[in-house]
C-alpha cells in the first residue's frame, strides 16, 4: 500500500489535494501472474497561504496530527509548492 498525495486544483494561493491509497495485489497462478490495482481517496486536503485544513470524505474535520499519521510528509509537500 502507497499513500500519495495528488493536487487537484490550483487557484492563486488555494492548493485542493487528495490523500489517496495505492494498492498494487499480486495472484499468483502457476506460471501466470496477475495484477490488479485499487485506489481509494482518503481525505481532502485545502491550502491557502499558509494555513492547512483537511477534512475526511464525510467532511468532518481531520486534525493535523491525523493527516500526518497518514502521510508524514503531507505538510511538507504542501509547504514546498511555493504558493504561500
């Protein structure tokens, strides 16, 4: 499983981006080999400025400590956009 975090949308200092899940499974069948992949969105991410705000799919607030046990470099990579 692979957690990414994919900007959506772009607008002057607004940045939307979703916490998504990657999971890659392998069958294995004899010689043959399948691959299925599945992905699943897991929060909303806004940033404006500065400021940071993530939301689960249902909308309720996700604190930052909650975004981080998802994917530790969230901030950082939100950060490092350069659109503060």
């Amino acid at each position: 499983m692979k957690v990414v975090l994919e900007t959506q949308l772009v607008l002057g200092k607004t940045i939307v981006a979703a916490l998504v899940r990657n999971v890659v499974h392998e069958h294995h069948s004899g010689n043959h080999v399948a691959v299925i992949g599945d992905r699943s969105p897991l929060a909303v991410v806004i940033k404006v400025g500065d400021q940071i705000d993530a939301f689960t799919l249902q909308g309720e607030p996700l604190a930052i400590s909650q975004l981080k046990a998802l994917y530790p470099d969230a901030i950082a990579a939100l950060m490092s956009t350069g659109l503060s």
